[in-house]
C-alpha cells in the first residue's frame, strides 16, 4: 500500500502549524505533505515551504487542487465550515478517499449538541458525509474527538482573562471539561492516519488529554502563575439569553460565543462521553499542569 499524500486545508488557523510540523516530523510515513493555499496567501506559508512542505496553490472547491492527494485535512474555521461539503465534492472528484472535517473538539452526536446553534455547520458537514459514503465505496471519513483545546481555555473567547486575573464562566465550578494540548491534537490527527480504517468508512476516535473541573483548571492556572485569579461563576440562563439577543442584532460572532458558552456550562453536557480510544495510539497525552507550565514558560 502506497504511502499517503496529505493536504492540509485551512492551515493557516490555530491548528495548521502543529500539523504540518507533525507531519513532517512523520514524513517517512507520507508521500507527500502539503497545504493549499489562495494565491494571496502563499506568503502566510513560507516556514512551511522552507521546512520542506509543499504549497498548491488553488481554490478549495476545485478538483484540479486535490488531484495526486489521498488524504485530505480540513482545519477550516467557524466562517468557512459552511464550504465543506462543496470542498468534500470536489475531493472525490479529484480521487481523495480520506477526509478529516474540521471538528477537534466535542462529540456533537449528542445531547444539545445536537441543536447548539455553535456546531450547525459541522451537522450539516457530517451529514453530507454520511450521505456520501452510501453512494461511494471508496471513500472515507474520520472524526477526531479531543474535547476543548488547553491553550483555547486560555483565552478570554473561553472565559479566562491571563492578564487581569480573572476567569468568568457560565455554569457551576464542578463542571467537567475534556481537554488536549495542541501538540497532542496533532499527533493524535497523524498517528490517526496510519492506523486501520473501518469497514463503515466512517471513523472515530475519542483522544481527550483529560478530563478538569473548571474550578480545578482555573486552580491549576493559579499554581503554575503564582497568582490568584477572581473567579465569577454566573448562571448559565445568561448565556442563552445573550446568544438570542446576538441573533436578534445579526451579529453571528455573538451568536456563536454565547451558544458555545452556554454548552460548556451545561451541567448536563459530556463534551466526549467514555470510553475513550487513548490507547489506539504510541503516546500519552501531557497532562494539565505541565501543559501550562509550557505554555507560561513560552510567555516569558
């Protein structure tokens, strides 16, 4: 069996660095490691390019750009997710029998999730998906479940403010998170790849690097600084009220926080339920504390 050429779509966001350093760090595993690019932002991509990835440039909706790829990585973001299944059209024309749609984060086959207005594009991306399968043999699909990502919860998008000290969450302090390292999240998404593909063509591994309380993560926050941090814990009927009123006003952005704040702090709401595939893969994932102190040594 042929090794696999990858393309990266979408690697110009968070997660599109630890990829493509992951994969090169994997190369003898791959053909070929790529990211497609607009033309006019080629330039974005030119410590990829230098450290040996190559850069096709195209557009993500035609054919011609996934021609001689296998395996296909979608990194898109919230405003551009809309286009997968367009993107995953053209994949199959082009003879792409592996794709990866941008999720990285909660199991959203369940619960509210279902209906969060935060995960509607990814329902829909998953459906296509689903509806695709049955008609081509072929093709392939893999879900990669890691919960929220450390370096997310770091940010006031996620409630925790590093520079004033504060941490503001909508729901109860024991309420559980799963969350992963980006690092992890990469190696997770390219050890994935090598590993068996399943006889429903559709795959799924549940990779979380643990699982914290937000008042023990903001805890933890607090011992790796030295600081404390003032911590507001505000009922969660809040953030459904301010996601509708962000709706109201048209402001998507709005919409998309306060709906992603509101599930995280549902109590009744398992980001990624057990069990847990972990062991389906050659390493531990970092755990809390020394993540953090990384990521605050970096800072520094």
């Amino acid at each position: 069996m042929d090794a696999p050429a990858v393309l990266i779509i979408g690697a110009g966001g968070y997660l599109g660095g630890p990829i493509w350093k992951e994969l090169l760090h994997q190369k003898s595993h791959f053909s070929r490691v790529a990211i497609l690019a607009d033309e006019s932002k080629v330039d974005k991509f030119s410590e990829a390019k230098a450290s040996g990835v190559e850069i096709i440039v195209g557009s993500f909706t035609d054919p011609a750009s996934f021609k001689g790829f296998n395996t296909v990585l979608s990194l898109l973001g919230n405003h551009a997710m809309k286009y997968q299944p367009a993107i995953i059209d053209a994949c199959i024309k082009a003879g792409v029998t592996d794709f990866y749609p941008s999720e990285y984060g909660s199991d959203i086959s369940q619960g509210d999730y279902l209906t969060n207005r935060y995960f509607r594009d990814k329902h829909v991306t998953r459906q296509h998906l689903r509806s695709t399968v049955t008609l081509i043999p072929s093709f392939n699909y893999t879900l990669i479940m890691v919960g929220g990502f450390v370096e997310f919860a770091l940010m006031p998008f996620f409630g925790t403010d590093t520079e004033n000290k504060t941490f503001t969450f909508y729901g109860p302090s024991e309420k559980a998170e799963p969350l992963t390292a980006v690092a992890d999240v990469a190696r997770y998404v390219v050890e994935s790849i090598s590993l068996p593909k399943s006889p429903t063509q559709e795959r799924e591994f549940r990779v979380p690097g643990g699982l914290y309380k937000w008042g023990d993560f903001i805890d933890e926050v607090e011992k790796v600084q030295g600081v404390k941090y003032t911590r507001e814990f505000l009922p969660r009927q809040e953030a459904l009220d301010k996601a509708r009123e962000c709706e109201g006003k048209g402001d998507v952005d709005g919409e998309l926080l306060f709906s992603l704040k509101a599930i995280m702090g549902d109590p009744e709401a398992q980001g990624v339920p057990q069990p847990w595939d972990n062991a389906k893969f050659g390493f531990e994932p970092e755990r809390l504390g020394k993540t953090l102190e990384r990521i605050f040594a970096g800072r520094k």
